[in-house]
C-alpha cells in the first residue's frame, strides 16, 4: 500500500545524513543518498520517474513512500533595482517572504526560519505578526531550491545565488533543529556547495544557541546588536533582559576564540533620536574592544504604526566616523527593493503623523519604563 500523501517522507530537506539513514532503512547502499542530493538540488528534478540511474523497483518504492515538495509559490514581485521577492505558500496555510538581493558581483537570497517571530523587537514589523510556528528543515532549504531553480530561468536573467543570510522572518537560532541540516546542505558539495562564509547565520542574541554552534565552522555569524548598553537594548531587543550584553558578548568571544580566522557581523539598526548619537558610537567601539569583528549600520525601515524614523544621512555618517576612527570596519546597508516593500521592515501602507509618531513614542517609553 502506498503511503498517502500525508505521511510520505519529503527528501527535499534530509541533509547527506538523513538521506544516507532513510535508504539505509530501506536496505539501500550510502551512495543512493548523493545520487538523490545531485537530482534534487542540482538538477531541481522533483519526479523520482525521472532520476534516471535509480532502478525501476527503487524508483517506484520511492513513488510510494517519499516525495520531493519544495513550497508552491503565491506571488512574485521584481523591484526595479532587480531585488526579487517571493510570497512562498508552506504547509498548514502559512506563507513566508523570501528576497533576492542581485549585486554586480553577487546574488543574496535571505531566507526565513519561523512563520513570524517571538523576540517582540520594537522596531522590527514580523514583531507586529506574532509568531506562527518553526519551519521545518525542508521548508527552510525549499526557500533556497525554489529562488535557484526560478533563477535559472531566463525570465529571471539567469542570476545566481552565491550568498544565503538567515535574515528573514524568524530568529534561526531558536529553530537550531531545522536550521542545522539547512545549513549542512549549504555546504554539501552535492547540493549548494557554499563556501562556510557566504552563509550567514543572524541572531538577536540567544546566547545558548551561539554556543550550540561553536564547535562547527560553517557559516558566518552576524549578531543584532542595535544598542551598546542594557537599558537601550531592553528597550529595542527584549531578549536582551534574558541574555544581557556581558553575557552575549562573552559568548561572542568564545565563537571567535573557537575559530581563529573568523569575525562577527554586528548588525546596528539607526534609528532617529534613539540609538543614534556620538555616546552609542563611542559605547560601541567600547563594547567591542578585542573582538574580531565589523559593524553594519542599517538604516531603520519604516513601517505602519511605528514611532521610529531612520537616522539621517548626516548622523550615520558621524557614527560611522567613530567606529571607523578606532579601527572597526564599518559598512552601511544599502536600502534594497523599496518599492516592493522587500527591505527588512516592509514599508506598507500610510506612516503616522509627526504628532502622531511623538505621542506613540511617549506612550511606548512610559510603558518601557514601568515594565523594566
Ligand atoms: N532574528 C534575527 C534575524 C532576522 S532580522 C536577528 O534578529 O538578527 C534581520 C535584521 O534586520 C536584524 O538585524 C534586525 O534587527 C533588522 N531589522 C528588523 N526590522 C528592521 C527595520 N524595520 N529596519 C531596519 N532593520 C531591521
């Protein structure tokens, strides 16, 4: 008897290992796993009738008790600086954004890990969703097998994916269990075969979760740091009131310990009037005293509803004189897909009033207060 659809095993997101164990229950030499990982994610074919070097009796066992299902896409919008975002239906009735960041000499696509999120960031719109539920591993690599094979087509250009950052909704590092055989099919040359630092993994600071990955070297590590003190970050990162700075940045040092030849990406959302001043670039360069490392100023996004503003042109380039001037690579994110809302914090809809937006941010910092 078949397996009906529900309880089929979908191959798409067993790394080398899953898929060596799922033949080897069915009695099946190792090397089945590689042929299976060449036919699903190099050649994207996703009907076993066609894997042609499997024989017929194992092609058909494996009609019966296994499917190849990458998410089904609901929407497709091409910004005019080429950014592409995906709308990708998932399993259950959920749907999850994935964006393609084309540079000259690179191609970003950033994935999600969670429908939503329950890290609650104050400036942050997925915040506003609530979280959903984890995506499973084969939803997380689906995201990367569906942008390659629509990039390959010629309606797309034919552009390439060399770059994965885990910067779309989610935080990856509370979903470590789907997110590590994503990350193992990355590497695998028989799937993605990126090199350990063109993925990047990006964490609000789960500390447990940063030491979960220290002994493994493959990928790169950004953390979103957006403020230099407690009280700020609380503020901004809640998580912060769990994992303090002294112990997120003590558990960045023993990341960088653990890989001599490695640096962390610290991310710095700048945001108007509250992160954004000469004491926070100072704070930074402090903080960050002896750690091997660059910063990324990322304008803050706007979206409906929110207080914030981004900084102005005028204050990032004074922070990034500072953090610069004591010697730390300091890079601005360039603001991709406006106007296809596909920048982190999608721009929808109307913006309140300056009135409005002074009265929300009163509100928001007394209530900040009270709950400290
Ligand atoms: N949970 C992970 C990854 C998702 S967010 C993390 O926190 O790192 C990816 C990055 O976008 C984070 O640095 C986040 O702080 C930033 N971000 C979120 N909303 C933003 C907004 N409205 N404007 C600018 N950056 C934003």
């Amino acid at each position: 008897m078949p397996a009906s659809a529900a309880t089929k095993t979908n191959l798409i997101g067993l790394d080398r290992a899953g898929l060596e164990a799922f033949f080897a229950n069915l009695g099946e030499k190792p090397y089945r796993a590689r042929q299976l990982l060449q036919w699903i994610h190099q050649r994207g074919v996703t009907d076993f009738a066609l894997m042609s070097d499997l024989s017929r009796k194992l092609r058909e066992q494996l009609q019966g008790l296994a499917e190849i299902r990458p998410p089904r896409p609901v929407r497709e919008q091409i910004s005019s600086d080429g950014t592409v975002k995906w709308l990708l239906s998932e399993s259950g009735g959920s749907a999850i954004e994935t964006v393609f960041i084309p540079e000259e000499n690179r191609g970003t696509l950033c994935i999600s890990s969670q429908v939503g999120c329950m890290l609650n960031c104050t400036f942050c719109s997925t915040a506003t969703q609530g979280f959903k539920r984890n995506l499973d591993a084969a939803e997380i690599i689906g995201q990367v097998w569906y942008a390659v094979q629509s990039l390959g087509t010629e309606r797309l250009g034919q552009r390439r994916v060399t770059n994965i950052v885990f910067m779309g909704m989610g935080e990856p590092l509370l979903n470590l269990g789907a997110v590590k055989p994503a990350l193992s099919l990355l590497r695998d040359d028989l799937a993605y075969g990126l090199a350990s630092r063109r993925v990047t993994i990006s964490t609000a600071g789960v500390v447990p979760g940063i030491d979960q990955l220290s002994s493994g070297d493959e990928f790169a590590l950004a953390v979103s740091l957006h403020a230099p003190e407690d009280s700020l970050r609380s503020q901004l990162v809640p998580l912060n009131r769990k994992y303090p700075l002294s112990e997120l940045m003590a558990a960045c040092r023993r990341f960088v310990r653990a890989r001599p030849r490695r640096s962390i990406t610290f991310e710095y959302t700048m945001i108007e009037g509250v992160n954004d001043d000469y004491r926070c670039a100072r704070g930074m360069v402090r903080l960050l005293n002896g750690i091997p490392c660059k910063i990324n100023l990322i304008p803050f996004n706007p979206f409906p509803g929110t207080p914030f503003r981004p900084s102005t042109d005028e204050a990032i380039y004074e922070f990034q004189k500072v953090t610069r001037a004591a010697g730390i690579i300091t890079t601005v994110r360039k603001t991709r897909g406006d106007d296809i809302d596909a920048a982190c914090g999608q721009l929808v809809g109307k913006l309140l009033s300056p009135s409005e937006r002074r009265r929300v941010v009163q509100e928001q910092l007394a209530l900040q207060v009270l709950t400290a």
